[in-house]
C-alpha cells in the first residue's frame, strides 16, 4: 500500500511540473502585441503547419466572435 501511495504521488508531482509556465521577463525587440487599441493582429496560417494547428487557428474567430 505505501509502494502505491509513493508512485501515485510520483505521478502527481510529473504533472505538476508539466503545466505551460508563464513569466514576467521584460518585453523584448523579438516580442510583438498580440492585441492593441481594441484590434488584434493578423494571423496566418502555412500550408505546412500541422493540421491540429490550422484547426485551431480557424477557431479563433469563432471564439472571439460570441
């Protein structure tokens, strides 16, 4: 039983350390907006992206729309 308690708690730590992390580094020259005065910038999609991708960048305005 603790054998499994220990690698349960294994598991949940490996997630943990999984999630996207978001910083406060200062903006820098390579950095652009994604949205400013109330408009957001143009979005473009290759035809060699990755279908997943082109899937979701269609979505975007749908999402934005409602």
């Amino acid at each position: 039983m603790k054998k499994l308690f220990v690698v349960l708690f294994l598991l949940c730590g490996i997630s943990v350390c999984a999630q996207i992390r978001v910083n406060d580094r200062e903006q820098d020259s390579s950095d652009f907006p994604l949205c400013v005065g109330g408009k957001a910038c143009d979005i473009y999609i290759d035809s060699s992206d990755f279908e997943v991708v082109k899937k979701c960048l269609r979505s975007l305005p749908k999402m934005w729309s409602k």
